[in-house]
C-alpha cells in the first residue's frame, strides 16, 4: 500500500533526511583525511540501508541517492553483502589516527560524544546482528552470504560489553535552534517516531 503513509514515512526520513547528505559527508571526509567522520559515514549508511531493507525487501541500494531520479532496485543479497561490506569499511577507517588539526568527532557527533571506542563496539555488534540474518545459509564466509559462526562471535567480543558502551541517541521534545530542511519546522533533535505518533492516530510503535 505505497499511498499510505504509514509506508511511506520511514522511506521519507531515511532518503531525504539521511541518506542523501552521507555520500558528501563521506566525500569531504575522505577529501580531508578525516577518517572518524568517514567511518561514521558508512556505519550509518550500513545501519539505514539494513533497516530499509528490513522493512522494504528489495530497494534501491547501489544506484540511490545518486543523479539517477529513478535508482534500481537491488535484492536483498546485493543490499545485504553491501552493507556488510561498509560496516567492515568503516571499522577500517574509524582504527585509522586522525590528524590532531581536524575537527575531532565529538564536534559533529551526538550519538556517542565523539568516543571513537563506543562507534567501533556499535559497528560490531551491527556486524554481528547482522551476519545472524545468515543463519539459515550453509556454513562459510559472511562476504559471501554465509553463515559465519566465527566472525559472529569474534564482532560480539569487539561489541559493547556493558550498558558503559551503550550508543545511545537522545531525542528531545524541547525547541532546539536548528530546524529540519524537510518541511516540517521541527528541531532535528526531534525523534521521528515521537513526532509521528503525536501527530497521527493509529500508528504502532
């Protein structure tokens, strides 16, 4: 029912109001040699593209967010493996030292307060949930969508071990200075869900 936008929403949110900036953020990122940023860029891609695939099934993955207005579909397969594939890019780039004359991480970040330790351990545990999703795959290398008992357990011993290493994204219902650029005139610290269920009967959390 893609009219309703009880469909639609999440879609929204994530193409519009996410999706499209991270290739630039990545790009510049890259560009400056500012690796914490970049690897936070491709975790995040990693995260919102597994959610939408979740909860979408086949979906633009390889060609969105680009200059084609109509992006290809990607199965599930091709979203999946990428996604591994950027988790493991983003690990790579969030271990790299970062020059001290950049902004550092916590400038830009209020998810984990720019603690590199903490994006690394939530990487992990996204890695090990997601290589999970394989487990009804013959045993192997996750690269190649197999179920990989070894690489499950060695990214939960790399994951958060305690609510200490918890990633936790603060939403507020107060008028913050800094609104969206999606129409809706609310602060960006707003939590969509929050902002969703107030405005609309009958959605489920």
């Amino acid at each position: 029912l893609p009219s309703n936008s009880i469909n639609t929403t999440p879609y929204q949110w994530w193409f519009v109001g996410a999706a499209s900036n991270i290739d630039d953020m990545y790009n510049k990122a890259i560009s400056a040699e500012a690796w914490h940023y970049a690897g936070v860029a491709k975790v995040i891609r990693a995260y919102g593209f597994m959610l939408m695939t979740d909860i979408y099934g086949e979906m633009p993955y390889t060609d969105a967010v680009g200059q084609n207005a109509t992006p290809t579909y990607d199965n599930g397969k091709t979203i999946y493996l990428g996604c591994l594939k950027e988790l493991d890019e983003g690990l790579a780039l969030l271990q790299k030292t970062q020059s001290t004359t950049l902004p550092t991480l916590s400038e830009g970040d209020y998810w984990n307060d720019g603690n590199v330790a903490k994006w690394i351990k939530f990487a992990n545990l996204l890695k090990a949930r997601y290589c999970v999703k394989l487990s009804k795959k013959a045993a192997g290398n996750y690269l190649e969508g197999k179920y990989d008992a070894a690489t499950i357990l060695d990214a939960l011993s790399k994951g958060p071990q305690s609510n200490a290493d918890n990633t936790i994204i603060f939403h507020t219902d107060d008028n913050s200075t800094t609104h969206d650029v999606l129409g809706w005139d609310e602060p960006v610290d707003y939590s969509p869900l929050y902002s969703v269920c107030g405005m609309n009967a009958g959605y489920m959390v």
